[in-house]
C-alpha cells in the first residue's frame, strides 16, 4: 500500500461520514431534538462503554508508559501556557482570549481521537492513556480562562463545580472502570462480551454523524484573522513543534498516532458549549470549531502521510 494510500484510508472514511451527518442534516432528516439525544447517548453512555471495552481488553503491563502520560501532559501544559501568554500579551478584547485560547488547545480526542486509532489499528490504543492525561488539563485549564475572562461576573463556586464534573467525566470514568479489569485479566462471558462488543460497534459512525450535523459552515467567516490563527495553532504550529520532539523520543506507530490526536485534532464542541454557558465569545469559539473541523481532514491525513513516508507509524 503507498504511502499517500494508507494516509488516505486513516483519515477519509472517518470525514465521509462526518459529511454524511452534515448531508442528512441539511436533508431534515437529522433534526435537532434527534441530534441533542445523539450526543448526550454518545457522550454519557456508548463512548464510556467504548473505552471501558478498549481498556479492559488490554495487557497495561505491556501498554501503559509513564514516558508517554508525562510527554502528554507536559506538552498539554506547554501549550495552554505559551497561548494563553502570548494571547493576554497581544489580544485586546478580554472577553475573547478565553475563547481564543482554549479553541487553539482544547482538541477532540474523545470522539475523533478514537475514531482515528480504531479506523486505523481497529482498537483505541493508547489514546485512552492520552485522554487520562489531558482531559483534566483541557477541563480545568479551559474553566479557569473562560471565569477570568468572563464578560459577566464569574459564578460563585464555578471552579469547585468543574474539578467536581471533571471527576465525574463519563469518559474518565469509562477508562477508570476498565483499569481494574485490564489488571485482574477478567474474561467476560461470551453474552455479556458481544453485548459490550455491539454497543461499541455503533459508538464511532453515530458520533461522527453527530459532529456531521453540528456543522455549521457559515460561523467560521466570523473574526477571521484569531479564527485563523487559532486554527493554525490548533491544527499546524502545536504538531510541527512536538511532533519531531516525540518522534526523536522515540515514539512510533500507536503512540505517535495519539499524540498527533492530542496535538492536531479539531477543536472540540465542548469548547463552543463552555464558551457559551459562560459569557464568553461565543462566535469565535463556534468558527474556531467549524474551521479546524473542515481543515483537519487535509492536515491530519497530510501529517500522517509525512509519518508513513519516514516510516514513524
């Protein structure tokens, strides 16, 4: 298979169907009330059950690496701090750098994330050790920008709320739920097994029509010049920066492929959800999603290409 074949295959089936749920939207046939069921299922039930499953099934002897949870979390915070300097040193409208920064950091590993690992090894690999490390990050980091920058006065205990939802995250608790399982090498019964298996079957194509179908082209001609740099941050300068990092540390296959996810993956919905909920700019987070959504299927299959090409993944 060439190179620019395989890079392909891992990137388009995933962005075909993405193009389907935006199709089937357009259509009528994905409404709405349709579409907010959708992602609450996905995120609170089929995405857990999902990861629970990858988890569980896996040797973490064999996969977990303290190398890689502390490369993942040193870049996160990397990031998060040089933007977010460099955003309250030069951006004048306080009540968007929350919206800025956290739309150039804050990528959706969740459901895209996983949708990549699976399209190309067939299981999640080592992007639940990935999110372990920088959903807490995203969520609280991304808390604490919106309060400060708030154009409303910050609500009381709003700090205390989020550490309190980050812990209760499903997909946290997902990965949390299968750890014990993975060590204790539990065999699930065969009805139980393929019940799981069905459940997880289903999980990427239904997200992946969700994320289709909350396209919405038009709110990325807003603020074009941060919406264009915070996708270019999002989507080019984070990989172009750790990527030969991780690669010169060894990284190859699986792990590379992860922390791709966790560097040049699209801005995630939740991203424009927080933004709204808390009085900050709500446009610009909505075009920051919309636009490294539509850019990531060139990037991320372009930067996949270059791996294959050297021969890292």
């Amino acid at each position: 298979m060439s190179n620019l074949e395989f890079s392909l295959n891992a990137t388009m089936p995933v962005f075909f169907v993405i193009f389907v749920g935006w199709f089937l939207k357009k259509i009528g046939i994905i409404r709405k009330d349709f579409q907010d069921a959708n992602n609450r299922l996905v995120f609170r039930v089929l995405l857990p059950v999902m990861l629970f499953c990858d988890v569980a099934e896996t040797d973490l002897s064999a996969t977990f690496s303290m190398k890689f949870f502390l490369f993942c979390v040193s870049a996160t915070l990397a990031c998060f701090a040089a933007v977010w300097i460099l955003a309250a040193l030069f951006y004048k409208d306080r009540a968007s750098i929350g919206s800025f920064v956290q739309g150039a950091i804050r990528g959706s590993a969740g459901i895209l994330g996983v949708a990549f690992a699976e399209n190309m090894y067939g299981r999640a690999g080592m992007v639940p050790l990935m999110m372990i490390a920088i959903v807490p990050i995203y969520n609280i980091g991304s808390v604490i920008l919106l309060t400060m920058y708030s154009s409303e006065r910050p609500p009381q205990g709003q700090i205390k709320k989020v550490c309190l939802e980050v812990l209760t995250n499903p997909l946290i608790l997902g990965i949390l739920a299968g750890i014990p399982f993975a060590l204790l090498h539990v065999q699930f019964p065969a009805l139980v097994q393929k019940s799981l298996n069905n459940l997880s079957m289903i999980t990427s194509p239904l997200a992946l029509l969700m994320v289709g179908a909350d396209f919405d082209l038009q709110k990325a001609s807003a603020q074009r010049i941060p919406v264009l740099l915070a996708t270019a941050i999002k989507l080019l300068i984070q990989p172009a920066i750790f990527l030969p990092i991780a690669v010169l540390l060894g990284f190859r296959d699986e792990s590379l492929i992860a922390i791709l996810i966790m560097l040049g993956a699209p801005a995630t919905v939740s991203g424009y959800i927080m933004a709204r909920g808390m009085h900050n700019n709500v446009s610009m987070a909505g075009s920051i999603v919309v636009l490294t959504t539509m850019l990531s299927a060139v990037t991320v299959t372009g930067i996949i290409f270059v791996l294959r090409t050297f021969g890292y993944v």
